[in-house]
C-alpha cells in the first residue's frame, strides 16, 4: 500500500519557472526511496509538496491515501505524519540551543514537558548529538548541524521522514553515518525518502530508485534496473557507481550481459573477479 503519493503534480513558481512536470511518485509502507537527481532537478521543490510547504499548481497529494488539503488544522495533521529535514540545515534550525530546537516540534504537537525532554534525550542519543544540548546550533559543524535538523523531525515521531540531501557537505564518514542512522530507523518501521546525487551510497541502502531530470521523474525502478540503464543516468547529467563504472571500463558487461546485472556494491564485484 503506498504510504505516500504525488499524482500528476506540476509546480509553477511565480517568477514562471515549472520546476516540475507531471510528476508520479508513490512510496510503499516500510521502505527507503531515492530521489536521484543533479542540481536544479525539481529534487527540493517535489518533497516541499509532501507535508503541504508547497501547494501544487496541478495534481495531488495523498497521506496514507487521504489527499492532502490545505486548511490549517489539515496540514498540522499531516505535518506529524511526514518530517521533513530540509536541505540546509540552517533553514530548519533557528532556537537559541540544541535542546529548544528539538523539543519544538514536540511542544508544538502539545506534548508534555515531560514527554518533550524523553524525546530530546532520545533523538539527541540517536543521531549520536547527546552532550551538545546547551550549545547554540550556529555554533556547530555543518555535519552536525543535520544531526540536530534530523533530531528535531525524529523527536516528533513521524511515520515518514524526507530527507533533503542529507549527505551533502559531509564528510564520508559523516554521511555513511548518516545513512546508517536511517537504516536503522528503517528496520524499526519508519518510510524514509531520501534525495541526493551521491550514486555510491544510494544502492547500499534504498530499495528503490526514482531519477529526477528537468522536473519530470524519468526512470523508477530497483537499483540493478536503474543503474543498467546507462544512457538514462548520464543523460540526467549523473554518473553510475564506482563499481559499475569499474566494471563498464573492464568491459566486462559484454561477457555477462545475458545474465547478470551491473554489480553496484564491492560485495557485488567480487563475482566478477573470482571466477575469471
Ligand atoms: N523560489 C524559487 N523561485 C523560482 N525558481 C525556483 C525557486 N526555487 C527553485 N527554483 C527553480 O526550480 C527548479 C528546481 O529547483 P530545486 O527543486 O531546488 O532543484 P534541486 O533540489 O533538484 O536542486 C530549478 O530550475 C530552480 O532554479
Ligand atoms: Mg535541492
């Protein structure tokens, strides 16, 4: 069941830009999708639409299939349901410390002090930022900064978190952690929709893959389906993963094409190697 959808979504902003083109985008219950796609894409413009920021010049919105309405007391509602953790940092982040910034959501869906300071402590503990909690959030790395944006959407408890380019500007080690964080939060049941245009990490991780190019989505499909598709990602002005780069200049492809896919993953070369 898709937990989410945007069905024939076309956004104009009122300089005249169509940012997207009729766009169809649904995600299942449980899973963790990525929205692929190099700079100007539509990529931040289609996931403002998700909790209501934007409202669509043409198409619709669904949440858990309700559609989306744009009446106050709607968008609270649906404000819970889906978090989203934009794409800088310091568009989310504007309380004096750490630990005001993330107990505003909680306050603000009117939960107790109690429950409020629970959640802080946990959220803080999750995303590795416990320790940081009197400290004024413009005072922090960059990498830590989306560490507390993502602590503050997670202390709301949402049933679907968005991330905007949650790996941008971090270091490797910093955004592998990142993406092992919402793993996690994954297997505990949490729907993840992420964007970026890192094609190394994305395999590992989502289930699916949407490619997003001049507004419109222009491929959909598993990583293997996706990534096979040559002329597609580097018409969207992407590369594919090293792996599969490594592999493509070997020119092995030739010798399995019948029968394998792409490897995307170390683990995935290996077969390539062992049984020459
Ligand atoms: N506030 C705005 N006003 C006008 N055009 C905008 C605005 N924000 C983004 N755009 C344009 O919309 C398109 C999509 O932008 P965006 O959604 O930010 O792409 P991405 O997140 O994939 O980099 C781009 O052409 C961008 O220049
Ligand atoms: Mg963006």
């Amino acid at each position: 069941m898709s937990i989410i959808e945007a069905k024939n979504i076309t956004y104009k902003y009122p300089d005249g830009t169509v940012a997207l083109n009729n766009i169809n985008f649904s995600v299942e219950k449980g899973e963790i999708v990525a929205l692929l796609g190099p700079n100007g894409a539509g990529k931040s413009t289609l996931f403002l639409h998700f909790n209501g920021i934007l409202e669509p010049s043409k198409g619709e919105i669904y949440v858990d299939k309700e559609i989306l309405k744009y009446k106050k007391k709607n968008l609270m509602e649906v404000r819970q349901k889906v978090g989203i953790v934009f794409q800088n940092p310091d568009d989310q982040l504007f309380s004096p410390t750490v630990e005001e910034d993330v107990a505003f959501g909680p306050l603000n869906l009117g939960l107790s002090q109690e429950e409020t300071k629970k959640r802080v402590e946990e959220s803080l503990k999750k995303v590795g930022m416990s320790g940081f909690e009197k400290k004024p959030p413009h005072h922090l790395s960059g990498g830590q900064k989306k560490r507390v944006a993502i602590a503050g959407i997670l202390a709301m408890n949402p049933e679907i978190m968005i991330l905007d380019e949650p790996t941008s500007g971090l270091d490797p080690k910093g955004a592998s952690k990142i993406l092992k964080l919402l793993f996690e939060l994954n297997k505990d049941g949490m729907t993840i929709i992420i964007s970026t245009h890192d094609v190394d990490l994305v395999p590992i991780y989502a289930n699916e893959i949407n490619i997003i190019n001049h507004g419109e989505i222009i491929k959909s499909g598993n990583p293997h389906d996706v990534f096979d598709d040559i002329k597609t990602i580097r018409e969207a002005n992407l590369r594919l993963p090293r792996i599969a780069h490594l592999i493509e200049i070997l020119e092995k492809k030739d010798k399995y094409k019948s029968s394998e896919n792409y490897p995307l993953t170390i683990g995935e070369a290996r077969r390539y190697f062992l049984d020459d």
